[in-house]
C-alpha cells in the first residue's frame, strides 16, 4: 500500500504522516494487546463464481471455500462476511452440498459444520451470497480512505467524462466485504475467480487469465486462477474498458491495464517494470515468483496503490501525458512500492497488522533501492532525506514501530510504518554492510516463502548472517519509540594535537540511544576514519593530529535518523561541500551558508552550488538566495537567467524562471513567453507566471489561447490563474462547471485558484453556486481528512472570499447583490468560521 497524498494551493498534507482520524477521546485500546490472529481453521482454497448487478452496485456470488483446522480438532467455523445477504450455507461432498445451521451477526459466519473435523482434515464449505458494498458503513484509514472492499465506479454511465469501472481494495480486512473468508493476514489461500461481465468490459485479477466464455445475453465470463497461496486482503478484481499494453519478464507476462488515451504513454509510465523485476530479483536473490505482473489503474481510488498479488492497482494520477512525464515521471518510486511487495508483503507477509514494518518499511526502502540504481545516489538520497524529514514532521515519536497497542489496525499505516521503518533499514544496511544486508535478506524469504513473518524472524535471519547479536538494534529500533536529537561540539587544542569531539544527546523523553557512528577526519582531500559508539547522554571522542583538520564529518555516511545541530563553521562546511561529498553533506553545507548572507564567502560559496552537479542541489541553492537583498538580488541576476535559459533539468529551469519573474524586468517578457511553450508543463506553467508581472494583459490574452490546448500541472494552474483573477464572467460555466467535475485530488489542487475567481465574480447567482461547489467539495473529502482540511477549506477558502466580498460591501453598502452574497457565504460556515465577520 502506498500513501495517499492530497496538496492544494496554501495546504500541503501528507496524510499518511499527520492524519488525526478520530479524536482520540477513548484511551482504553491502550490496555489492549493486539496479537495475531488465532488460528483455528486455515484457508487452503478459495473458489469464486461472481456476477455485477450494476443497477444496485451487487455482487452476487457463489463461493467454494476449502479449509482445514491448523492443528486441534474443531466442528465449528467463523467466517468473516460483512453486510451480505446470505442466501446459503452449506458443506460440499463432491457435487452434494447438504445445509449446515449457522448465525450471522452482519459482519460474521458462526457455522456449525457437520461434524468435528481434526487438525489437517480438509472439508469444503458453500456459501451463495449477495454482496452490498455501497450499503455497508466502513471507516477507513490515512493512507485507505475508504473500507468498502469492492468499489462501483459511474456504474450507470450517468457520470461525462468518468468511465464505468469496477474495482477491489482488500487491505486491511476489507476483502470480506465481498467475499467470505477468515479476513486475517496470517491465513493464506490459493483460488479461482469465475467474473461474468458485459462482452465490452476487460477483466483482471489474480494469476492467469485461463480461458474466456462467450453467452448467449451478450455478456462474457473470464476465468483466472492463482495456484500460489497468498493473503486474503490481496485478492482483486479489476473491470472496465481499457486499452492492455503487454511487456514480458523471462516469459512472464508484465501488462499495464490503462484508460485508452494513455495507450500511447502506458510504456513511459510503466516500462521501467521489468527492469525493476530484474534488479528485485538480484539484490533479493529470490527471482519474481508469481506467473505473471499486472498494472491497472482506478478512478476514484480510496489510496495511492495496491500491491494486490500479481495484479497491482494504482489511483488515477499513475496516469499522465507525454508532456508531464517531460517533468519526470513522478509515480515511479510508488511502481517500484508496489512490486517490491511481491517480496515482502506478498511473498512473505506481515504475520499481524503490529508487524506491518515487514510490508511497508521495505516497499518503502525499495523506493532509495531502486533510485539508487537507475539515478544515482545523489537523487537515492535526496529521496532519504525528504522521507526522514516527512517522520520528524509527523509527530510520532512515541510510536514504536512494531506495536501491539493501537486504537485501530488503520492507524498502523502511519509515518512510522513507511518513513521512519525504512530509515531504520537504512541504518542497518550501513551497520551490517551491503553484502550481509542483502544476503539477510535472502534467508528471511527464503525461510518465510509463502508464509508470515515478523521482526524477529528478520532479526533472526540478520543474526545468523553476521555472527552479531542485534537484539540492541531490534529493541532500539523496532521495539522501541522515538529518535535521538544531539548537539555537536568540538574543541581543538593545537599545542596538545588534539580535537574533543563531543556528541550530546538532548531528546527530551531522556531515553539513551546507542549510536554506531563513523567520524571522518579530512586533511584536504585525504580521510581518515574512525568508527566509535555514542551511548551516552554525553560522549567524548579524542582524535589526536599534528595538523588541524580541515573538517571533522560526524556521521560520515549521513545515514543517521536523529535531529542534529552540528557546530562547525562556515570553512568547516565549504570544505564538507567539497570533499566529503554527499548529497546530505551538500545540503547541509547550502542550508548553513544560505543564514549567512551577509558574508561575501557564503554568497560567493552558493554561487559555485548553483552549478551543483546534482539537479535537486541546484534547485535548493536557487531557493536559499533570498532576493530580499538588494546587493544579492543584482549580483546573481545574470546567473539566475542563465540558469534559465540553460539548464538540462525542467525543476531547475522552473525555479530560475520564477526567481527571474521576481525582477519585475520587461527585457524578459519576450523569453517567458516563448518559454510558455517549452515541452515542460512546469517551465511553461512558470513562464506564464512570471510573463504576467511584467505584461499582465499580455499574459491573460496568452493564457486564453493556452486554455484551448490540454494542460495539466504548473502551467494548467497559471493558466487558471491568469484567466480566474481577471474575474471573467463569460467564463464562468466552463470554470465551475470544470472544477464540478474534477477527482478529489485535482480538486485540492484548483481550489485557491477558484475562490480567486469566485471572489471576483460580480453575479450574485455565480457566486452562490461557485460558493456551492466548493462546499460540496468540502463534503466530499473522506471524514477521516476533516480535522486537516477544513481549517483550510474554511479558513482560508470561504474566509478568503468572505473577506473580500465583505470589504467591497463596506465600499458599497447599499449593494444588495453584495449583502446576498455575503450572507450566502456565512451560512456555510460554522459559528467559529463566523467570528471576525
């Protein structure tokens, strides 16, 4: 499962980091240990035969569920099955089924099976079923929206511009929304999936695609069958029209099921998976073990992806034209997420929703894996860097990564889970090395194939790989909360030759970490280092010299999780910057000079960064030459325009550009609007912006004609932008009515720009239905987010207008259009909203 990501406008959220679901008023799940499931009964195979009532959004099925009790004897059996219509239970003797007494509460099964069945004796059971997703109240997660199961997109086609799909979410314990089964991951399954749907539709679900039927009422039944076992919540179902673009993995069959206008682009966004499968298989040693690899996307998807078994489900945004991938592709880390669960999380699965670090921490590293081998280290480690820097912001220090107490099994996918858990595997890679990490990690699967696992086992496996007891490591790491925060000192004493190197620990829960640390002494280019242990609230290192170094590196690899305040100086740094080389020692080296501006040295310094050999380094200098210094702003102006004229990279190129708006120089206008056509969304988005300071009207009769072309991203929002400050009213359908139908996400997106325009409106009636839909918008954001988004919906959207049509009012006070319109606004707001007005 990969993260759900909503920003818009003033607000940037990464939800999986910061979501409050629920206020947490009952503290009593505090007192509840969360262990695995008991098993009772384990699943062996799961048969299913369904078909689409589209009119009710039904499923209604048939279900051949094989069985067997894990080891004591039982004659009962629970199933999960959440808000059905049960219409049959029965036991299956070959083709006999004979009825068997049960009770159903809504969300469970009790049967009582024909007879006491004993441990590994295998039985059958048949259920015929109506599944009501749509009917079923489910409360989701930050990074799962929604917990329905089974999901009816536009079913009845009333909806323009949205096709009619079908699609399935399983994790957490949703699958058995629309199947029944023991909803737990720790059971395993093989099954066969039957699917009946109109002859138009494509289908894809687990496994292989084993025949195709043709019927009599125009409707087609595709059948697909999983012979390797895996977990319940990752069974899929997939339906809707879509262009399929095949690709191969050694014979395998690797397809990316997309809507038909991204045909064209599907191997741009995609085709990389092969490739990733290859190295996958390398560094893991467990070449890719399912028979095929599939990628589908979803409308109106509840998360950003799925790694279902074999058949990964990505949201909408996965899909992009030709011109945004210009920018980059920016789904590719969530590619490589996905199918890295083919090893952990598929393969080998977390025994329990504690243990989910065995899913989530490695899909998350296998983000760093995969971009340090296609891009380099640099950008791998500018990946680290953001990914550490989203769990320090998301204030779950107290969270141990595996635990046993949580409110809910939902709140287990938070920034401790994803960020902080592949961090941790960071370190232990550079603890153990690279040769012992990989090879840890081969024995952990090899040793788990087809089953559960959890951070034992791993410990175990690294155990027994390197001959070290990590059970410090495992207790620090995954069994314990928190992060250390240190000071750094140093003392150099010239006449003894020696250098203090003193490391304080200054976390305020008091805790003591143990830190491996390596610290690198430079003399010009040459390094020597030094490999000490920090296990003390203060420690104190002695490194002898008969020439004071140039630079003394405090965690050398940069690999540490801890918040820092390192006291070096400005030499000392440059001197970092140069020769210790690191995307980290760099940025920090940018980031100490950029609060020194006043000093010719650090300007001079962030000068030589603009040209930094890594484009994420050169965007980052870029941002920290504040042109609110008149003598800076004029120096580096010839460097900023040949940066944006210049540059390979579009990020860079788009960054210089705005910067280069900020002179308010009409010798540009004619550059920024020759650049509105650049291939990059981003350069032209940009460029449009910056064309705008210096000939308004100009850039509003350009954006006009570009609102005629597709667009999308930066310079969609510019165009927008432009065209909705103007406040044009003949506008206004194609404005409203556009946002009215936009997904969620690009409505997040839009939203400031349209209370610009709704602001700007003069009709009372416009106003009131621009003011309409940004509060249906409101509305429909899932009520898990409410507590993050309405402060901005709100506060800053509805107040911001508010504020605007209330000042105008005060010029016009006899204006009843305006005094309409003001009232209109207040009463969709709460009386706290209210106050102030």
């Amino acid at each position: 499962m990969k993260k759900f990501l909503l920003a818009g406008g003033l607000l940037s959220l990464t939800l999986l980091a910061t979501a409050q679901h629920r206020p947490n008023t009952d503290t009593s799940w505090k007192k509840v240990y969360r262990e695995s499931a008991t098993r009772i009964n384990d699943l062996v195979h799961t048969k299913l035969d369904v078909k689409f009532d589209y009119s009710k959004s039904y499923l209604n099925g048939k279900a051949w569920i094989t069985l067997k009790p894990h080891f004591y004897a039982t004659d009962s059996l629970t199933l999960d099955a959440k808000g059905m219509d049960i219409r049959k239970v029965a036991i299956a003797k070959g083709s006999t089924l004979r009825d068997l007494k049960y009770r159903y509460d809504n969300k469970q099964l009790f049967i009582t099976l024909d007879k006491t069945y004993k441990g590994g004796e295998s039985y059958t059971i048949y259920l015929d079923y109506t599944a009501k997703p749509d009917e079923l109240e489910a409360e989701g997660s930050a990074a799962i929206t929604d917990a329905k199961g089974l999901y009816f997109v536009n079913p009845l086609g009333k909806e323009k511009n949205k096709p009619t799909q079908i699609w399935t979410q399983g994790e957490t314990e949703a699958s058995s929304v629309w199947f029944p089964t023991i909803d737990k991951p720790n059971q395993k399954t093989t099954q066969e999936i039957y699917m009946t749907v109109p002859a138009k539709y494509v289908t894809l679900s687990n496994g292989k695609l084993t025949n195709q039927k043709k019927n009599a009422d125009g409707t087609r039944t595709d059948y697909w069958k999983m012979d390797l076992p895996h977990a319940p919540y990752l069974f899929f179902m997939g339906v809707g029209e879509y262009a399929v673009v095949r690709d191969s993995y050694k014979g395998k069959e690797v397809s990316y099921y997309v809507e038909k206008e991204y045909e064209p682009v599907a191997r741009r966004i995609f085709g990389h998976t092969p490739e990733m499968m290859a190295f996958f298989s390398k560094i893991t040693g467990v070449d890719y073990p399912w028979i095929k690899y599939a990628q589908i996307t979803g409308r109106d998807y509840v998360s950003g992806a799925m790694e279902n078994t074999t058949a990964t489900l990505h949201q909408e945004s996965a899909q992009q034209d030709a011109r945004e991938l210009v920018d980059g592709n920016h789904w590719e880390g969530t590619i490589a997420h996905e199918l890295f669960h083919h090893w952990f999380g598929d393969y080998v699965t977390a025994e329990s929703w504690s243990n989910l670090t065995i899913n989530e921490s490695f899909a998350n590293y296998s983000e760093y894996l995969w971009n340090e081998y296609k891009y380099g280290k640099d950008d791998a480690d500018h990946h680290n860097f953001d990914d550490m820097s989203g769990y320090l912001q998301s204030n779950s220090g107290a969270k141990d990564l595996v635990r046993f107490q949580y409110r809910d099994k939902e709140d287990m996918f938070d920034a401790v889970s994803y960020n902080k858990g592949g961090r941790i595997l960071h370190m232990l890679r550079n603890y153990v090395g690279d040769s012992a990490f990989f090879k840890s990690l081969n024995l952990f699967l090899v040793t788990n194939k087809f089953k559960t696992g959890e951070a034992h086992q791993l410990r175990l496996a690294f155990e027994e790989v390197t001959g070290r007891d990590l059970n410090w490591f495992f207790n620090q790491w995954y069994f314990g909360s928190g992060n250390p925060s240190v000071d750094i000192d140093y003392i150099y004493d010239d006449a003894a030759g020696t250098a203090k190197v003193i490391v304080r620990q200054t976390q305020k829960s008091g805790k003591v970490f143990q830190l491996p640390i390596a610290i690198d002494v430079y003399n010009g280019a040459q390094k020597t280092r030094y490999n000490v242990l920090a296990d003390n609230m203060e420690d104190t290192f002695t490194i002898r010299y008969t020439k004071r170094p140039d630079l003394i590196n405090v965690d050398g690899d940069k690999v540490m999780l801890w918040t820092k305040k390192d006291n070096k100086t400005l030499d000392n740094f440059i001197h970092q910057y140069k020769y210790a080389g690191s995307y980290l020692d760099r940025r920090e080296a940018i980031d100490y000079a950029s609060k020194y501006l006043d000093n010719d040295k650090a300007v001079a310094f962030l000068k030589t960064a603009l040209a930094d050999k890594y484009e994420g380094l050169r965007s980052f200098a870029l941002s920290k030459l504040t042109l609110k210094n008149e003598k800076i702003k004029a120096d580096i102006e010839p460097l900023i325009a040949r940066i944006a004229k210049e540059d390979k990279k579009p990020a860079v190129r788009a960054r210089a550009i705005r910067m280069l708006g900020e002179y308010n120089n009409p010798a540009y206008a004619a550059f920024f609007k020759g650049a509105t056509s650049d291939s990059s969304y981003t350069v032209a988005g940009y460029a449009l912006s910056a064309y705008s300071k210096v000939d308004e009207q100009g850039a509003l009769a350009l954006a006009k004609e570009l609102n005629k072309k597709p667009s999308r991203g930066a310079l969609k929002a510019a165009v927008m932008s432009e065209i909705l400050k103007a406040g044009d009213e003949r506008m206004f359908d194609e404005v409203i009515g556009g946002f009215e139908t936009m997904g969620l996400q690009e409505k997040f997106d839009a939203v400031g720009n349209i209370s610009t325009y709704i602001a700007a409106l003069k009709n009372t009636d416009k106003v009131k239905r621009g003011i309409d839909a940004v509060v249906k918008f409101r509305e429909e954001i899932p009520a898990s987010y409410r507590a993050q988004t309405d402060p901005y919906i709100n506060g800053m959207v509805l107040k911001g207008i508010l504020a605007s049509k209330s000042k105008a009012l005060e010029a016009q006070p006899n204006d009843a259009g305006l005094k309409a319109q003001v009232d209109y606004i207040k009463a969709q707001l709460s009386e706290e909203d209210k106050k102030g007005f």
